[in-house]
C-alpha cells in the first residue's frame, strides 16, 4: 500500500498550482512564490546562434534548470543549433527577465516571445471574435461550425444541396441542431479536385448567399480560395472567409478581407506532403499567415487558425498534428480543427464517407480536450451533444473548479 496515499497529480498552469496549494492549507503570503515551481515547461527553439545558446545554456543552469543544445556546440564545429529549456515556469520567468537585462538584441527577443508564449500555455480567458457586426463568445464552450456545401462533386456530399431551396432548408437543419457558425462551400476542395473559375464558384454562392445572410441568427462564412469570390461574398455581409491557403496564394485575398471587418480562418496548405519538421513547418507557415493578416488591416481578435487536416499531409502526419494539438497554443490564437468524415479516417479504418460518424464525434473530442475552439462538422447534432458533454468536464471542471483533492 502506497504510504500516506502519495499519488501523482496533474497539473497543467499556474491556476491548477494555486487550487492545489490553497488546499492544503499553504499560507497566503508563501503561494505567489511557489505557483510556478509546480508547472514544468519544454520549449523548443530552433536554429539559435551559438553565441546565443551559450548563454541559454548557462542562465538556465544557474536557475535551476537546463537548456539542451546540440553536442557540436561545445567543439564550436555549428552556427547554429536547437534549444530545448527545460524548467519550471517559474525558472523561465526569471530567465525572460535575465535574458531581457542582456545587451543583446535577438536575447531580449527570446525574452518578449518566451514570455508571451508563457502566457499562452496558460487556460485562456473568455475573449470575443468579431466577425463584420457579429461576436462569438470564445472560451466558454467550444463552437460547432456546420458544412454546407453547394457543390456537386465535393467528397461527401456533393450535389445534394445545389438548389437554392434545399441550401437554405439544410442551412435550417444545422442553425437548428446547434450551429454556432454556417461555412458555405461551392467548390470542392476533396484531394485530386478539379479548380473552378471564381465566375462558376460564384453563381452557385450568390443566390443562397443573398437569401441567407440578411436573416441568418449565426455568423456565415464562405470557404473560398479566391479573392474575387470573397470580395462579392463580403459586399453581401458575410462574416467570416475560410480561406484554406492562409492569405498565401491568392496575392490579393489579405487586403480584400483587410478592407471589411470580417474574421478569417488560416489554413495550413502544402501541394507536397514532405517535411523536415512537420509540427514547425506547420506553425511558421500560419506564423507568415498571421503576419500577412495584421499587415492587411485584419486585427488579431479576427483571426482564427487551422492546422489543415487532410490538407497536404499523409495519414500518418495528420494522426500526429491531432495527437499533438496542444503544441499550438503556442501561436496565441484561436484554433478551428476540420476532421469531420475525412479520409485520415477512411484510410485508417477502412470505411466510406456514410460510416465515419463515430470516428469523427472521437477525433472532435480529442480536440476539444487539446482545447480547440472550433469543431467544423457535418453531423451538427451528434456532435453538439458529444462537445457538449466534453465541455462540461474540460471547460468548466479542469482549472476553475480544480480542487487537487
């Protein structure tokens, strides 16, 4: 028997440290100074000057900590090499503020970054997207953005809403079922598609478009990958564009929707499915999103992220960017994950599009464990009531209720 029930407890920010701390009783005055000695944190950096991870390596050691570097630093034989900090929150505080007294530009960089990424990792706080007049309340619960797609080919169910009348009816359906947001698409995006011209794309957009938006209770988004498409889509008020390229290929797209006061989702895309790196590759390439977005008039509370499942990825790396979803805390941003009857799923349990509820309802949920803000679906109603019941225990329970009994 495990003497005096000594037990592991996970905690995974500073407000769980505080929950477990005040519960057994820890004076008032003494909890401020231990928080962050109970939050173990990893940080990667990647390709750092030599000169820069000499001193990494020996501010973390004098906290406490450690900073692994390449073995070829020490002979002096690399220009450059990964950081991995290992410590505390704690210690990597004290190591922003030492490395912020440095007299080094790039070091009080990695402070200001080491910094803000610190408060990233932590359980964000209910904030408010704006999307061109409307607001969503983020934090609170996780979001259901309901497909409906007007094309006749996309992978799962294409043609079956072509009609003005049938759009609007399933549009109906999913608000209904507990859509927090529409995401309209008229042209399919499935692997191995064939492009459409913005002229064909829009007058399959434009008649449901104009009979939806004025009325419509939630935002309404338009996927679209061409800035023509979304500019006409913007002028009718919609709320929100998809854009699976991130503002990366059409040259045109981060202005258009600069110039509204739309939200905008940024995919992560690749025409190969090869990487040196898949989890970084993946981050800088929404990084350059993000920077082509503020640079366009697009302010931060409008952004929202996607890693792009199923998009230039095999399998393989889409199960390992889901199992680790978590990692994009990192950017700051709020994160919308797409896996709704997707063929990671086919191609792993070798089922068609119409057997793929159960799997999709269990990669949502992981998701929405890995703090995801946004599910896009299909099935709007099983999965309302599956996040639903996630929330109820991640959300709420897990950090604010947190006793660490």
């Amino acid at each position: 028997m495990r003497p005096y029930n000594m037990r592991w407890l996970e905690v995974n920010n500073v407000a769980q440290a505080r929950k477990v701390l005040e519960q057994i009783g820890v004076d008032d005055g003494g909890i401020p100074y231990m928080v962050g000695k109970a939050v173990t944190r990893v940080i990667k950096l990647e390709k750092v000057p030599t000169s820069a991870a000499h001193i990494l390596k020996q501010e973390m050691l004098a906290l406490g900590g450690d900073a692994a570097v390449n073995r070829n630093l020490i002979t002096g034989t690399v220009d450059t090499t990964d950081v991995v900090l290992l410590g505390t929150y704690k210690q990597l505080k004290r190591l922003a503020i030492k490395l912020k007294a440095q007299p080094f530009k790039r070091l009080k960089k990695i402070a200001e970054a080491l910094n803000i990424l610190l408060a990233n990792l932590e359980k964000a706080p209910i904030t408010h997207l704006d999307c061109n007049g409307k607001q969503l309340e983020l934090g609170s619960k996780t979001l259901l953005m309901g497909i409906l797609n007007i094309t006749p080919d996309s992978f799962s169910d294409g043609g079956r809403y072509l009609a003005v009348e049938a759009a609007l009816s399933q549009a109906e359906r999913l608000i209904q079922e507990g859509a927090d947001i529409l995401d309209i698409g008229a042209e399919s995006t499935r692997p191995g598609h064939t492009e459409i011209s913005a002229e064909e794309e829009w007058a399959r957009l434009e008649p449901v478009l104009k009979e939806l938006v004025p009325n419509c209770p939630v935002p309404v988004s338009v996927d679209t990958q061409k800035a023509k498409v979304a500019e006409k889509a913007l002028n009718l008020g919609v709320h929100i564009i998809n854009d699976i390229w991130g503002l990366q290929k059409d040259p045109d797209m981060a202005k258009t929707i600069g110039q509204s006061q739309a939200a905008v989702v940024l995919m992560h895309n690749k025409n190969e499915k090869e990487y040196q790196n898949l989890l970084g590759e993946i981050m800088e390439f929404l990084e350059q999103s993000i920077e082509l977005a503020l640079k366009n008039g697009i302010k931060e509370n409008r952004i929202i992220l996607d890693p792009g499942i199923g998009f230039g990825k095999t399998p393989e790396q889409n199960m390992e960017v889901i199992s680790r979803l978590n990692e994009f805390k990192t950017l700051g941003y709020p994160f919308l994950l797409g896996v709704s009857r997707k063929s990671v799923i086919g191609n792993t349990l070798n089922l068609p599009v119409e057997e793929r509820l159960e799997p999709t309802l269990a990669l949502g949920t992981l998701g929405v464990v890995a703090g995801v803000d946004i599910l896009r679906v299909h099935d709007v109603l099983e999965h309302k009531k599956a996040i639903t019941m996630a929330d109820q225990i991640i959300r709420r329970t897990k950090g604010e209720l947190y006793e660490g009994r």
